[in-house]
C-alpha cells in the first residue's frame, strides 16, 4: 500500500495515522490541515509529504488503510457461523471498542467520509459502497432470525437493538475523548452483555432466553 511508509517505526507511524483520523473526522477533506496534522504527529511537514505526496494521497491511504486494518481484525475474531445475532453484535461492539483504542476517530472518520460533499469522498464512498454491502450481507446470512418473537415487528426490533449499541459506544468515545482517559474494557463489556441480555429477554421466544 505504501512501502515507505511502512518503514517507519511503529510508533511514529500510529502517531501520523492518529492525527489525520482526528483532523480529517474533525473538518472532513476541504477543511483539513496538513499543518495541524504534522503539528499533532509531532513531525515535519517535509516528512509528511515524503511518505504522501499529497493531502489526497494521504487521505486515500488512511481510508483504505483504514478499512482493511478493521476488516483485517474483524475477520480475525469473528465467528461468521454464528446464528444468534444478539451474540454476533455482542462481539461484533466490542472488538470495535479494541479498534477505538488503537484508533480513537477510526469510526468516526468513517461517518465524516461518508457525509463529507467533497468529490474525493464521493470517489472513496463510490468504491466501496459495494464492497461495505458485501460485507454486511456475509455477516448476516447465517442468522437465524426464527429465534426472534414473531407478535413484533422486526425492522423495529432490528433498529432498537442496533441503534441502542451503536449510541451506547459512541457516548462511551466521546467521554472519552473529553477526558483524555482510557477505555475501561471491563466496564463496557459489562455494558454491552447487559444490553444483549435486555434485549434477549425482551425480544427472544421464551424457549431462547426470551421473557415469559
């Protein structure tokens, strides 16, 4: 992807990824500064654009970076046999907090690319519509959604469990980001098995952990 770049040593090179996550997250392509970026990597701007010889290279670097890293990780610890989808979002959320911990604005450079009006986003958004869809249908087919209560409707139920997991880790980011902590694993693993836990008693048939 970028020979040169990879040459670095590991700590510089999460230093340089980090900051153009939070820039371009933070004021999406137009916007963003390279000089920010090299002030918060703590490098040259000479540097920078050694290793990427423009803001767009830069840009297209990270978000493919980007997505194979989390692709990369996901295919690593996810079981994609797994036919409860409560247990299949429970893992799914947390290695996403593990990504979050390396990368604070992975996720949320993800959302700024794909709100972002600026033509190299719809370039980036245009390559890999097909490939995100590709994904989520993968991830989804093995499911077995008889497991669901069938007196509730379940585009619904689908909305509340994955809108209420989705808000849950990105209040916990931005928390996060306001206080400069660390991310308390235990707690929000805790966390997420309650929601599932929650949401299994409350939309499950009673023979698979639902609610009598």
């Amino acid at each position: 992807m970028n020979e040169k770049f990879f040459k670095l040593d590991s700590e510089k090179q999460e230093r340089i990824l980090n900051a153009a996550l939070n820039e371009f997250a933070s004021f999406g392509y137009d916007k963003a500064s390279t000089n920010n970026i090299v002030k918060n990597a703590g490098i040259s701007k000479g540097l920078l654009f050694h290793y990427f010889n423009s803001k767009k290279e830069l840009y297209y670097f990270l978000y493919n970076y980007s997505v194979d890293y989390a692709i990369e990780k996901f295919n690593g610890e996810m079981d994609y046999q797994e036919k409860d989808l409560l247990l299949f979002l429970e893992k799914t959320l947390f290695i996403k907090i593990q990504l979050m911990r390396k990368y604070p604005n992975l996720f949320n450079f993800f959302i700024s690319c794909y709100m972002d009006t600026a033509k190299e986003a719809k370039e980036l958004n245009i390559m890999n519509d097909a490939r995100a869809l590709e994904l989520k249908n993968n991830a989804y087919k093995h499911m077995d959604y008889t497991l669901f209560r069938e007196d509730m409707d379940f585009a619904r139920m689908m909305a509340t469990i994955e809108g209420t997991l989705e808000q849950f880790s990105t209040n916990e980011m931005r928390k996060l980001q306001i206080t400069g902590g660390e991310l308390d694993l235990d707690y929000m693993y805790n966390e997420i098995t309650a929601y599932t836990a929650m949401f299994r008693r409350l939309f499950y048939k009673p023979e698979h952990g639902g609610g009598k």
